[in-house]
C-alpha cells in the first residue's frame, strides 16, 4: 500500500509539474501574440491616420503660379526648404522635371530637387530622418489643411506621413520626400548618391538615375570650359553627411578646416590645394569626387581655386 500511495504522490507531482509549464508557454505565446496585435493595430490606425489626414488636403493640377497662389508663400516663402513648424507649409509643388543628368526627377516649387532616403521605408511610410538629419534634410512638410500642386504626377502616387513631431510630410510612392540644405540654387542635384543612400525622386518615388552613385570625373591641367562657382568638401568618402564644409565665390578660397575632406561635390570643374591661398600641390577636378584618396588627397585640402 506504501508503495502504491507513493507512485500516485509522484504522478500527481508530475503532472501538476506538467500543467505549469503548459500555462507557462502558453502564457508567452499569448503574450507574443498579443504584441504582434498590437503592433498590426498600431499600423492600421497610423494608415488610417494617414488616409484621413490626405483626404483633408487640397490637390491642384498645374503649378503654384498657374493656380495664382500669392507670392511669399508656400514653396516661394521657404525656396530653401529650412525646417518649418509642425503646421508646415501652406502650400507645396511637386513637378516632374529634369535636373543636371536626373530625369525625370521632382522639384517644388522654386525649382529646388526632392529627395528620397533608402533608411526611410514605403511599405508602410515612415521617415527615419529627424533631429540634425532633418536639418541637413529639410522634409517636405504641408499644413495638414493645404494645398498640393501636382505637375506631371499623377494624384494616387502622392500621400503623407505623420512625422514623429506631428507634422505631415508628404510622399512618393509611399517615400518621405526631402530637400537638401546645401543645394545653393534651383536645379542642383548635390544630394545625389549622399551617402549611398540619399538619391532625388522620380515622380512615382523611384531613385531618379537609377540609384546611381555619381562616379568622379578627374583631370589634369587647366579648368573645364564650365568652372565650377561653389564646392561642399565632406568629411568623409562618397559624401556620408558627417561633417561638412561649403566654399564659393571666385579666386582662391582657403577652406574653414583645413585637412579633414575626403569627397566633394561641385558642378563644373575647379582646382584643389594642398596648401592654404592655392599653393603646394594641386589637382583640377571636373565634377565630383567620391573617394580624395583616389586622387591621393584625401584629408590634403587647405584650398581650393574657382574659375
């Protein structure tokens, strides 16, 4: 009888054993399972977020001026893309265009090239991009009751994004699109290939080129026929936004920190310096240079020679 009693203690220790653990894994499954609801609810509310926030805008064919939008407003107040407040723009401009080799490629509307960011994702939309990566990287934020005037695009490839601060930026093919602060003027493409990950915006949020990376064009002797008037000397190699520097105007300019640069961007072709007020040795460029080393003057620039 002891022996007995003892065998049915030690199977009903067992199975009370067996019974715990079941609760247990089966208490992580449910608990797996409850955040993977979450998250796919968290998602379907930020589409609908999103769906409703579009529905609130304002779409117009044609451009900003075909529409007589005031003057100092909208993409003609801020051409440069600084950061705005979560309210945005009143109203922005996406045309299909050409700039330098990108076509097409989508500017706003003073002309200044929209960017995409590979780290961003589409699928669903949602910008990595903020804090001093905005800065660089003006997003392209609207009001969320303004105005968007779609040249060359057609309306079902342009929606927006809530952006970690409230703002909505607005999309591509499901892409945040951006400016880049050191384009100087309408229709430069210095944001191209930044990084390996930064590439202008097809008007369906395709990389414009191709996601080509642009390749250096270096030469010896006397400048191109088209001289470059300003340059952005990065600190690092295929132009990585870690620390830069920008230089125009004509004649010899000593740059601000001398010895750090290793790529840089220009259009047109101007002389790099070992030393500072353009002396030592020199090496004449045409167009950009990802990699200085290539030419043996990577962090060996103290100046540069315009025209």
């Amino acid at each position: 009888m002891g022996l007995i009693a003892a065998t049915v203690a030690a199977g009903a220790m067992l199975l009370t054993a067996c019974n715990g653990d079941d609760t247990a894994v089966g208490s992580a499954a449910s608990g797996a399972a409850d955040v993977a609801s979450g998250a796919a609810d968290a998602g379907s509310r930020a589409a609908e977020a999103a769906k409703a926030a579009l529905s609130s805008l304002d779409f117009r064919g044609g451009t900003a001026k075909q529409n007589n939008a005031p003057a100092n407003t909208g993409d003609f107040a801020n051409p440069a893309g600084k950061p705005t407040t979560p309210a945005g723009a009143k109203w922005v401009q996406l045309s299909a265009t050409k700039a330098g080799d990108l076509d097409p490629v989508v500017a706003n509307g003073a002309g200044f090239t929209l960017y995409r960011f590979d780290k961003d994702t589409a699928d669903p939309s949602q910008s990595n991009c903020n804090d001093a990566c905005a800065v660089t990287w003006p997003p392209v934020i609207v009001d969320p009751h303004g105005k968007i005037f779609i040249d060359g695009i057609k309306k079902k490839d342009v929606g927006v994004v809530k952006r970690a601060d409230g703002s909505l930026q607005v999309t591509l093919g499901g892409w945040p699109v951006y400016r880049f602060s050191k384009d100087l003027k309408p229709g430069d493409t210095n944001g191209q290939g930044v990084g390996g990950t930064w590439f202008g915006v097809t008007p369906d949020g395709q990389k414009a080129g191709g996601g080509a990376v642009p390749v250096p064009s270096v030469s010896s002797g006397a400048p191109a026929a088209k001289p470059a008037s300003n340059a952005v000397l990065f600190d690092d190699k295929n132009f990585a936004d870690n620390g830069s520097q920008g230089l125009s105007g004509k004649g010899c300019q000593n740059v601000s920190r001398d010895n750090v640069a290793s790529s840089v961007q220009a259009e047109g072709s101007l002389k790099l310096w070992t030393g500072a007020d353009c002396t030592g040795k020199s090496k004449v460029i045409d167009g950009n240079v990802a990699d200085l080393a290539a030419i043996g003057f990577d962090n060996d620039v103290s100046s540069v020679f315009f025209g």
